[in-house]
C-alpha cells in the first residue's frame, strides 16, 4: 500500500479527486442550472438512467403494464448523469438528492413526486395493489428485503465498484474490505434462495425487481468488468438459479433496455414513450 494519508483537521474540496466521477460528485446540494424537464402525456412520468437503480423502476412498470395496469403506462426521459442532468432545477425540484431515478405521478390531484429507488417501487405497489404479497407474513418478507437491498448496495456499488472499477488508483485494503462484504452479501443470498424460490417465498415482488438489477447483474458477470471472476459468483448456486429466472421474464427484458444509452445497440432505448418504443427492439 502507498504512504499512510494522515486526514487534515478539516476537510476541503479537492475538484480533481474522485476518479470516473470527479466531474458530477460535489459536497453540496441543490441545482446548478436552471432547466425544465419535458412532461408527456402519461400518467407516470420517468427520469432515470439505465443503472441498476434505474432498472428496478422501468422492471417495475413493464410488469405492471404486463398485468394488465393501464394507470401504470409512463414516459421515460433520460437523464444523463455523467452530464450532470441531475442537478438541473427541474430535476431537482422532482428530487432534491440529485440521484436517478425519480418519478412524477400526474394522476393525482396534485402531481406527486416520488424520489429513491425503493420509495417508488412501494409507491407503485401500493398504488396498484401488485408485486407486495397481501399475506402479512409474506408482505413483511418482501418489506425486508427491499430495504436490505437498498441498505446493502452501497456496498457494492459505492464501495466495491468504485475502488474496483472506479477509482483513480487501485488499493489493496479497501477493494479487500469491499470484496469481503460483497461476498457476504452473495452468501446471504444465496443461504436464503436455497429454501425460497424468490425473496418473499414463492411470491415475485418488489424485493426481486429491487435486488435483481444490482445482485443478478453482478452474478451475471455484466456489472464492473471482470467482477465476476474475481468474486467467484459462479459458487453461488441458488443465486445463479434465481438470476436466471428473473433474468428470462418477457418485462425483465423490455424494462433493462429502457433509457439504456450503452451496451448493444438492439438493447438501448434512451427514451420510452409506448410499448411499440421497446417492440421495435424486438423485445
């Protein structure tokens, strides 16, 4: 490891620290720019990015659209966070913490804002009655691990990912430590999915769409280049058996594509407006 940092009495900004996000990453809050969001005619109106937080909400909607929820139909807009989108006032306005993806609910009297992955999937839930199992045991199941999803993550992508794949230098000690709780993370998985089919028992809900996009990604070797090899996520048996099943659903297909601006060209859509946006992807 290089030479010890002794941290100054009080810390100070430095603009070019931070590796691939230097450019975005800053200690205050608040927009940097005035600029309106577009608004479509829809009900829902999306603004997100494809990242695994992105793709928990666009599962999300697809699958209550597949079920027959017309109120769920959305406008998905692109913001593009490596522009730094999302300190535009419009955006801000939606979500004061300036992280994608945020959703504009304008079915109700006054249109409600909803920020935080996980507040619009229960949001959503609610709403339409879907994807929370109504058995109090198994609504609290699903409760549990949304909420572990959105407490572990961090982990792995503001730690593990960062000092992996990220950060302007690779360290020793803090890509161990992240590697270490990454692995954990996986085994806590997989110890459950040995005796459940999906998160909450044998019913798919929200806590599937929340952890998939970051944990089934990660076993898919598909999140931080070489990642998968690195962390052997080929062991994790019963994790690998869930992935695959959420992986192969028809919604889970259409939803990862939207507001995807990399990877394959057949597997990018930067806007949605209508379910014939995705069709013409062949999905």
């Amino acid at each position: 490891m290089s030479e010890t940092y002794t941290p100054p009495k009080v810390w100070t900004w430095d603009k070019e620290n931070g590796g691939k996000f230097a450019s975005t990453n800053r200690p205050t809050a608040g927009a940097t720019h005035e600029s309106a969001l577009p608004v479509g005619e829809h009900p829902l109106q999306l603004y997100s990015l494809a990242t695994p937080n992105g793709v928990k909400v666009t599962v999300m909607l697809e699958e209550l659209l597949a079920a027959g929820h017309k109120g769920a139909e959305y406008d998905a807009y692109l913001i593009r966070i490596g522009n730094g989108d999302q300190f535009g006032s419009g955006f801000v306005g939606i979500n004061p913490n300036s992280k994608i993806p945020a959703l504009l609910d304008q079915s109700t009297p006054t249109p409600t804002r909803v920020f935080e992955s996980g507040a619009i999937l229960l949001y959503l839930a609610n709403k339409f009655g879907a994807f929370l199992p109504k058995d109090p045991h198994k609504h609290t199941e699903a409760l549990n691990w949304l909420f572990w999803q959105m407490g572990s993550a961090p982990y792995l992508g503001g730690g593990f990912g960062h000092f992996y794949a990220y950060a302007p230098e690779k360290f020793e000690y803090p890509i161990n430590r992240f590697a270490m709780e990454t692995k954990r993370q996986m085994d806590v998985l997989d110890r459950h999915l040995a005796e459940n089919q999906f998160m909450a028992g044998d019913a798919y809900s929200i806590a599937d769409m929340a952890i998939w996009p970051w944990y089934g990604t990660l076993a898919l070797g598909k999140i931080y280049e070489d990642s998968g090899t690195f962390l052997d996520v080929q062991s994790y048996k019963h994790v690998q058996r869930w992935t695959a099943e959420i992986a192969a659903r028809p919604t889970v297909k259409r939803g990862r594509v939207v507001n995807r601006v990399s990877g394959p060209e057949n597997e990018q859509l930067a806007e949605r407006h209508s379910a014939a946006d995705i069709d013409a992807l062949g999905l």
